[in-house]
C-alpha cells in the first residue's frame, strides 16, 4: 500500500510539473507568434497584441496556480505504535520521534508525529508505571508536533483486570481504539512505524 502511495505522488508531481512546463512553453510560443504578427515596422497592431496577450494571461494563470502544488512543503506524518511493556521499545520510539522531527526541523518542512499505544504498550503512557514518563514531559514541551495516544480499550481491560483507575499522563490523549486509529491514520496517508 505505501509503495502505491509513492507511486501515486511521484505520479501526481509529475503531472504538476508537466502542466507548469506546457503553460509556460505555450506562453512561450505565443509570445513568438506575437512577434512574427508585428509589421515590417515593427509595431503590432492593437487586435493582435490584445489577442495575444489575452493569452498569455490566461496561460500564466493556468501556470501560476498549478505553481504553488509543486513547490510548496509536504506536511509529512509519522505513527510510531508502541504495544509492548518494553523501556528499550519506548524509548526507540521516543528516539524515532525525535530524529523524525529534528530532520524535517532541519530541512524546513512540516511534521506531524503520533505515537501510539496499545496492549501492553499502554504503560508508557501511565502515570504510575511509565518508564518514559519525566522523558515525555520534556519532549512535550519541547516537540509540539509529536502527540501522544493511549487506547482506551487497553485501559479500560487494565482497569477491570487490576480493579481500579488507570492515570494517564496529562500529555497524552485517550482515544477509543489504538488500532482503530493506527488504521485511521494509515488511511489518511500517514506513514507507519513499529519501532
């Protein structure tokens, strides 16, 4: 499936590139035609300036509005999921997490991180057993474009299993699902990570 997304945008900004160049090859030639319409003396006459800077115009149009499609910066998304009661795991996710944010700080481009936790991978994100806790406090503050979420069917089976109230760090969100939403996103286009 992502090779068919990368497919599909190398294939989209082909497309936008192509468009730009035939805009502009066609103003191009119309400027030519302009020039060979001039009299002898030099001078165009006003219809055929007026036609053809009509067209030139509307080309341009056509060219400067497809211009800001291909030179503008991709937003680009990350889904780390974390599923295991493993520090070692988190904190290669935290790691990941900030590599991917300090290299499209770097490259001046957009990001959005989301990590992911489910199953056993819930305590990360607990408030009373997360290993990575004083770690994502920081990185809270720090990386605004990565967030975090705790699967609330996780937590409410943790909840029943241990008869009380599972704490989640105020940095993170609950959502209903974890998977639900890995495939969410997925399907929004995010690329997918399991670290």
């Amino acid at each position: 499936m992502r090779k068919f997304r990368h497919i599909v945008s190398i294939a989209v900004a082909g497309a936008v590139v192509l468009l730009v160049t035939t805009c502009l090859a066609t103003a191009a030639e119309a400027e030519q035609r302009l020039d060979k319409t001039a009299p002898a003396t030099g001078k165009t006459t006003r219809s055929a300036k007026s036609a053809a800077a009509t067209q030139i115009q509307k080309r341009s149009t056509v060219a400067l509005a497809a211009q800001p499609a291909a030179a503008g910066k991709k937003e680009h998304h990350l889904i780390l999921q974390v599923n295991t009661n493993d520090a070692a795991a988190m904190n290669l996710a935290l790691n990941n997490a900030t590599n991917v944010a300090e290299y499209y700080e770097k490259a001046g481009e957009p990001v959005k991180i989301e990590v992911v936790t489910f199953g056993p991978g819930l305590n990360m994100l607990r408030n009373d057993t997360s290993p990575v806790k004083a770690r994502i406090e920081t990185m809270a503050l720090s990386r605004p474009e990565v967030s975090f979420k705790a699967c609330g069917i996780t937590r409410e089976n943790m909840r029943k299993a241990e008869d009380k109230d599972i704490p989640i760090i105020p940095q993170a969100e609950v959502v209903p699902s974890g998977v639900v939403r890995v495939m969410q996103l997925e399907e929004q286009g995010w690329s997918y990570v399991k670290p």
